[in-house]
C-alpha cells in the first residue's frame, strides 16, 4: 500500500506512545487528537506497512471528517469494534482496516 497522502504515525522516541498525524511532516503541528506538536523532533515515523489496525482506524475517521461525512465518522471504530467482538486476529483487522483506507483514498482523491 503506498503511504496516505499527507498521513504519518510517529511515535516518540522517548515514551513510546504512538500517534496519527495529518500534513507534511516537515510542518505538522497537531495530532488527531489535537494536541500540539512543536515538531518531529525526537520521533520515528512508522512506515504504514506497521501501522496497527487502530491507527488505520484513526486515518479513515480523518479522512472520513474532512470529507465533510460526518455522519460516518464512527464506522471505522464500530468495524473495528464488530471485528474484535467476532474474535478477528489482530493481522486480519490491519488487513481489513487497510484496505478500507485504500478504498476510500481512491473515492476521495
């Protein structure tokens, strides 16, 4: 899968946390969940190829949102939920989660 456009998962060198982020990564400045990012400074990116089935789940609710379908924004998060109820290993809901993405990338761009 190539990388979303303008989509990264960093996570911090020193913490460990993980965190989804919209914009050129030269520039990002906030987080999906809105906290201010001074910069990259002291984090990795995460290719995509690694991405959890969480973080797709984050990058599909971001482009569903700026989309203007807001109306759909808790889908990704209710797939997600309906697969781990069902006992979906953790490979099969990033295969599931990445390919939705793909799918909408190709209906948005």
């Amino acid at each position: 899968m190539e990388q979303p456009e303008l989509w990264h998962v960093f996570v911090d060198n020193e913490t460990g946390t993980r965190s989804c982020c919209y914009g050129f990564a030269e520039a990002l400045e906030f987080n999906l969940k809105g906290e201010l990012m001074q910069s990259c400074q002291g984090k990795t990116e995460i290719p995509v190829e690694e991405w959890t089935a969480e973080e797709f789940r984050q990058v599909i609710t971001g482009y569903l949102e700026m989309s203007e379908m807001e109306r759909l924004q808790n889908l990704p998060g209710i797939i997600l939920q309906v697969m781990e109820e069902c006992g979906a290993e953790d490979e099969k809901e990033v295969q599931v989660m990445r390919k939705i993405l793909e799918e909408i990338m190709h209906l948005i761009v």
